[in-house]
C-alpha cells in the first residue's frame, strides 16, 4: 500500500520527521515534487540531519526514489549523498529517468528575475534554487531529463538548442552581459556538457536511474510499502496555492500519482495524511491573515522591524521553535492556526488522517488561538478565496483556547495521548472535528521519541 505525505500549509510541517516516524514500516520511500528548495529535517540517534533532495527514508536505510515530477540538481545530489556517506550511512537512492535535471542557468535565471521583481516589491522570495525556471523548461518542451544525461548525442542536441535561448534571455530581455555573471560558464554548452554528461556517467555506474513508474507499482504489486513523501505544501501549490506567490509543481496529493507513475487508484486507495504544524510559519512573500508582527522583505506591506501588535509573541514563537529556513537561513514568518487554509487544504487532498506538530512550542503561553474563520466585504469565509488579493483583503475572526504547561515530552508521548495537557487534547480535538479527521500523529518535540502516535497507517 501507499501512505502520501502532504503538507497541509505553507512547508515545514514537520514533514521530515513524519516520514522518519511511519516511514519505520515503509520499503520505499519517494518524493514526488520539487526538488533542493526543500529542507526536511530527520533527528536518528540524537544527530540532525537536514535534507533537501534525498528522500528522508533514506537515513534508516530505505530505498529512495526521487519520482518524475520532481526537477533534480545532480550536484546537490550528490553533495548530500557523499556527505550522508561521509556520516557514516550507506544511502540508495534511485532517480527518474523522467525527472527534468535543474542546470546552472536555472539558479541563475531564479536569482535574476527575482531581483527584476523585487524592483517592484513582487519578488516571491524563492529559495533561488533554479526551481520555476526548470519547471518552466518542462513545459515549454525544452528541459533536459535525467534520462538525457545518459546519452552524449542526446545532451549536446538538448544543450545546443537551449542554451543560446537563455544566453538570449539574459541578454536581450535582462541586459545583462553573461561574461558579467558570477557563473557565465552557465550558459557555456561545453562546459555544460562536460559537467553533466560526467554525472551521467555517475548515475550509470551507480546504476541510480529508474523508470519510476515501473519501479514503484512493482514494489508496489510485491507486497512493498511505498511511502510517498511530498515536499513544501498546500498552500505554496502552482495549482490550489497562493499564485503567484507558489512554488512550481504540485505539492497536494495529486501530485503523488502523476509524479510518480503511480496510477491515482493506487495513491487514492491508500493514507493521505495531512501534516499539521500547530500554528504558522510562512518562507516568503504573500498573504497571511493569522501572521504574529511579521518579517521585513517578506511581509507584504512591512517596512520596519518592531512595528506589528504581537511582535514579542511572534519572536517567541521563532525562537522556540527554531524558526529559520533550513534551506536559506530566513526567519520565518509566524501566525496563529489558520483553519480556512487547513479545510482548503483537506478538501484538495482528502486526508485520511492528520499529524499534528510542534504543541510543545506553544506550551507555556497563557492562550493560543485560532483563525476559525474570515471575514472578506462582510461575508463570513470558512475556506480561502482563490485570488491573492481577495486573500490579502481577509480578516480573521479569532478563537482562543486555554494554554497548556510545558513537560516532559519524551514522557508525555510513551504515555500516551491520556497524558497530553487537557488544554492542548482539547485544541487537537477542535482540529480534528473542524476538519473530520482524526490525528494519528501528535508531536511534541523534534525528536522520534517526541511524538504521540494514536494510529499507524502502514
Ligand atoms: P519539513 O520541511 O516539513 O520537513 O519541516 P522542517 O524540517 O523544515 O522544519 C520542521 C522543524 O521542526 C525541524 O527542525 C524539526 O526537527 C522540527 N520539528 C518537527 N516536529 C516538531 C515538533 O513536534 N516539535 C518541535 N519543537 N519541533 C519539531
Ligand atoms: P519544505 O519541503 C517552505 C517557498 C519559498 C518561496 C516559494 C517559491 O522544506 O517544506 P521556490 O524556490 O520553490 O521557487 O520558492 O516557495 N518554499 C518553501 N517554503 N518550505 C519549503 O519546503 C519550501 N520550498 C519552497 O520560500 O516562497
Ligand atoms: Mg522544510
């Protein structure tokens, strides 16, 4: 069977360490979207490990498969694999052959056009990892594949179509010069070819490519578990997120099924558990009507540190739940539970079950509260409007709920969900009866033995 993995909000649920939690019963372990922009997070043996492609079943020796929507930079690949190998773990990871490869010029590109954008303040604030300019090439039916790596003739051809096409967009519609840039040999076809046909060869010898697809519904037809693990979230979705304020692919559970060639019967048919962070943290430009003070640069309208009503409480949070990217370092934005996002969220992918993280966060704070709804020109909302803009415009009618005390978390969840603070099972409780799913997860710290597990879907 297959249990999907979706973010129910805006990435960094807490998704890393969910995969590591049921993942213990998982054969293999799959990603299906995006690709180095992620940063997911695995405490094994007290040691940290953060993750930004390989899948994080990968850390206790399941097989990883990086699935045909996801866009894969071989140098970062194998950057985390040497030094996964250099800590002592023996990671196998298989890449799709259908997968498209991120290239030099795609980071560049990222870098240029945000900065275009932010002339206007309309920057998204990507995690400048090359992400939307490959996906671009995707579908503009000019990318490069895994599987193109394999064949020489085949790269150049590819190359030799593409790069003057970048070498043109930098030029004629950025004017920049190319000699000019941090990195021109990204847009030098031989040197190009040279770096990457030379990663092909390592995928060959490594024997690291698939047909993912084929590879997944056999393991899946012997019998295997196959963990589908998603990366970023709901609301950072190209298609149900928060355009354009987005990443590129299809974080939701569809995106399971279509970008790993698993038939969406196979996917449907199995969990969809909905990864819940007990409040908000945002990377990023865009709306976010539950937000706590706000960052400068990434809140819309935010122009002096210090300046937001629950400024002090916003830094509380961020600080005791460590809330920085774990890919570029950014604070992260902060804001109340906001349940419109969540039902939006459980309609798009139909979770089956929930794991809700980060309650040991809020411990200790005398109330918590929740954006149960919203109000947008004196209409009652109980899920999110489809423009940014209508979403920016929401107000959030608040409910607040009683505080709970901090303890020994380790204790709490070998215990059981009985030894939960009556206050936080009774915030679990309105989650889950708001969204009509029950949470088979609750965590409550960082680590594996943090956790409060009511129900295993594998
Ligand atoms: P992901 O991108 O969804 O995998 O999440 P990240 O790894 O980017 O961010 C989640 C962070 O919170 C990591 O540092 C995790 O170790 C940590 N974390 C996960 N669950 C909990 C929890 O229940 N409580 C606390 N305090 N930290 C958690
Ligand atoms: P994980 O998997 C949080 C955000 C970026 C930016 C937008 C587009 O760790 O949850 P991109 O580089 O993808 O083109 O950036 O999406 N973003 C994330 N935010 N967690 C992530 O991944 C993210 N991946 C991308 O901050 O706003
Ligand atoms: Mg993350």
């Amino acid at each position: 069977m297959t249990v999907t993995i979706v973010g129910a909000q805006l990435g960094d649920e807490g998704k890393g360490g969910i995969v590591d939690l049921f993942g213990d019963a998982a054969d293999v372990v799959a990603r299906y979207q995006g690709g180095d922009n992620a940063g997911h997070t695995v405490v094994h043996q007290g040691e940290e490990y953060k993750l930004s492609l390989v899948p994080s079943g990968a850390i206790r020796g399941k097989v990883g498969v990086l699935g045909n929507g996801c866009v894969v930079n071989p140098r970062t690949l194998f950057d985390e694999l040497d030094t996964l190998r250099d800590r002592g773990l023996d990671p196998d990871v298989r890449v799709a052959e259908r997968a498209h490869v991120i290239l030099p010029y795609h980071r560049v590109l990222d870098g240029i056009e945000e900065e275009v954008k932010s002339e206007t303040d309309d920057e998204v604030g990507t995690t400048g990892r090359g992400i939307g300019p490959t996906y671009e090439d995707k579908a503009g039916r000019r990318g490069v594949r895994v599987g193109d790596l394999l064949d020489s003739d085949v790269l150049r051809d590819r190359l030799e179509y593409v790069v003057p096409q970048k070498r043109a967009l930098v030029e004629d519609v950025y004017g920049l010069d190319v000699a000019d840039l941090d990195d021109p040999d990204a847009f030098d076809v031989d040197a190009l070819f040279e770096e990457f046909r030379e990663f092909g060869r390592r995928f060959e010898d490594d024997d690291m490519t698939v047909v993912a697809g084929e590879f997944l519904t056999a393991a899946s037809e012997e019998g295997q578990n196959v963990m589908l693990e998603g990366a970023q979230g709901t609301l950072i979705d190209i298609d149900h997120g928060n355009y354009p304020y987005v990443t590129s692919s299809n974080p939701t559970a569809g995106g399971a099924a279509v970008g790993t060639g698993l038939s969406p019967g196979l996917v449907g048919g199995g969990e969809i558990i909905g990864i819940v962070k007990g409040y908000l943290t945002r990377v990023g430009s865009g709306p976010l009507p539950t937000e706590l003070g706000g960052v400068v640069g990434d809140t819309p309208g935010y122009e002096e540190q210090g300046e937001g009503d629950d400024e002090e409480l916003a830094t509380y949070i961020r600080e005791e739940g460590g809330e920085y990217g774990t890919v570029t370092g950014r604070p992260r934005r902060v804001g109340w539970l906001d349940m419109p996002m969540l039902r939006h969220a459980t309609r798009v992918s139909g979770f089956t079950g929930l794991a809700i993280n980060h309650l040991d966060v809020l411990a200790g704070l005398d109330e918590v509260k929740v954006g149960h709804t919203y109000t947008l020109d004196g209409e009652e909302m109980h899920t999110i409007p489809s423009t940014t803009e209508q979403w920016q415009a929401c107000e959030a009618t608040f409910r607040t709920f009683d505080g709970w005390d901090d303890g020994d978390w380790a204790a709490i969840a070998e215990e059981g969900y009985e030894a939960l603070p009556e206050n936080a099972q009774a915030y679990v409780e309105y989650i889950e009866d708001e969204l009509d799913t029950p949470a088979y997860a609750i965590g409550v710290g960082p680590n594996r033995d943090e956790a409060i597990v009511r129900q295993r879907p594998f």
